[in-house]
C-alpha cells in the first residue's frame, strides 16, 4: 500500500515543475528560480487558476473543473493528474500534461453529453501569472503584477493568444510566457478584476463566467490573470469533444512582445502532447504514486 504526499510534485526534462493539491487544485508552477503564478493553491480554497465549464441555456451555469468545489475524482498516478465527473449531463476528463521536450504544460478536457438533448457548452482557463522570484512575489504580488505586461495576439489557426512579460528584471532576465487554447479562444482577459469583478467576494459567481463573451480587452489592473475563452461547442446526445488549452514559458524574453511571438505558438502546437493521442493518455512522463481523491470530502482510496 503507497500513501501519496500532498502536494503531488512533477517536474518535465525542460525543468518545468508542478505542484497539484489533492483537490486537484494547482499549488505553484516553477522553472527554475522563477515561479510562474502568482498564488498559490491550497487544499482549503484551491487556488485562482483553473478551468471551467458552462453550459448555455435559458441562463448560463457554470462549474470549476479543479479544486473543491469540482464535482470530480481527482487521479494521481505515475502518468501524471486527471480529474473525471460529470455535471448537467456532460460528462468531462481532465488530464494535466508537461511537455518533455519544452518548459510547456497542456490541460486537455474530453467533453460527453449524457443526456437526451443537445447540450450548449463552453470553457474558459484562467491562470493567475506572476514570472518572478518568489520572494518577490510573497512580500507583494500586487506590485508584481503592476510590471507584467499583456500583449493580445491573434493566432491563424488557435485564435486568440496572450504574451505575457515580466517587465521588471528579475535577475537580469525578463521571464515569458504565452497562454492560449489548443481549439481556438474567441476572446480573453488580462485580470481578475475584469473575470471576478466584485461578485466573488461576496460569495456569487465571476462576473466572466456569467457572461456570454468575455470583453477581449487589455485591462492591467494589479491582479494578473490570463482568462482565455475557448469557442462554443453543440453537443448532441451522446456526442463526444476534445478542447484543451497550453501554456509555453520563456526564462529570458529580452524584447517586447510582438506578432513574431506566434512562432512559439507554433511550437506548443506541434507539441507531441498536444496531439489527441496524448489527450487520450493523459501522459506526462512524470512520476508520482496511485492514489484516488474524491473532491470535495478530500478522502483517498489508496
């Protein structure tokens, strides 16, 4: 019998690391002596980064696909994470990918309508940024995000795509990275502000998740997020989808962002974990010992 120690933690050949709580909720995303969020996950709260579904009727509903308020069974085993459930008839899988090749990490989600009627259905990645020491993230992440810069870009075959700069040297290197969806992201934001608003800290749902379209604008506030909103899917009965999103991280990116940064979108998605057959696997290459987790009672079957 093997009892795994949470937080979970893989680390791809690039030097890319990833620490998963058992509530499948991220807890920090490392290369090297920069952390790539900009908060970090706990097994009470989860953390700001993760994935959601909506469905798309008479009102939107939505719901996390990680931390503890995902209705899923969170898997923790020597191919890496996955998360499965199901929730208003779409049944959903959910695997956590690092690239082997690339500091590069991939979610890919498996969609299934189980009901009797066609299902409208969306999802929206957000990940909080920070591309900065540690230490300097912790003593203050709001003057951290003050120096991240956003630049929106549109990629001919994925869509929308955000380059995301660490403008503030950090060691005299600029840290870099580019977020966007493996299908193709009709639009996005910059920061919490504009996905929360004011509606989470009163206990209702993010302002983005209620809306029909993410307002696509650069909005620098001091809580740097990258919200990327994938197109909109029709499910019939029975029908399956694949969606996913990816994350590429540069450790030195010395000029400003520019349309020449898609070459690294190219490269993400040339990925061999970006293909389905990756999807399929749900492969990381890393190793970690069995264990199921139940979210939210947190309660393992080892």
């Amino acid at each position: 019998m093997t009892s795994q120690v949470f937080p979970a933690r893989f680390e791809s050949p690039p030097g890319l690391s990833v620490q998963v709580n058992a509530n499948g909720s991220i807890r920090r995303i490392d290369h090297g002596d920069i952390i790539l969020n900009l908060f970090l996950g706990t097994e009470i709260e989860g953390g700001p980064a993760n994935i959601y579904l909506r469905r798309h009727a008479a009102s939107i509903e939505s719901i996390p696909l990680l931390g503890p308020r995902s209705p899923g069974v969170v898997h923790i085993d020597e191919h890496g994470v996955s998360i499965d459930g199901e929730w208003k008839h779409v049944r959903f899988h959910v695997s956590l990918v690092l690239a082997q090749s690339s500091p590069a990490w991939l979610w890919h989600v498996a969609l299934e309508n189980t009901g009797t009627s066609a299902a409208a259905v969306d999802l929206i990645y957000a990940q909080d940024l920070a591309l900065a020491h540690y230490g300097a993230v912790r003593m203050n992440e709001y003057y951290v995000s003050q120096y991240i810069d956003y630049t929106p870009l549109t990629h001919a075959q994925c869509g929308a795509v955000l380059a995301i700069r660490q403008n503030l040297p950090m060691g005299g290197r600029h840290p870099w990275a580019v977020v966007g969806s493996l299908g193709n992201a009709v639009s996005f934001v910059t920061d919490a502000l504009q996905f929360h608003g004011l509606a989470t800290r009163a206990g209702a749902v993010a302002e983005g998740l209620r809306a029909t379209r993410l307002p696509g604008k650069r909005h620098q506030h001091e809580h740097s997020m990258a919200v990327i909103q994938d197109a909109q899917l029709r499910l019939g009965p029975g029908a399956m989808a694949r969606r996913g999103f990816f994350g590429w991280f540069e450790k030195d990116h010395p000029a400003a962002s520019s349309p020449a940064d898609l070459t690294f979108v190219d490269q993400a998605l040339a990925l061999p974990e970006a293909t389905t057959a990756a999807q399929e696997s749900g492969h990381s290459g890393v190793g970690a010992a069995s264990v199921t987790v139940q979210v939210p009672s947190l309660s393992a079957s080892i």
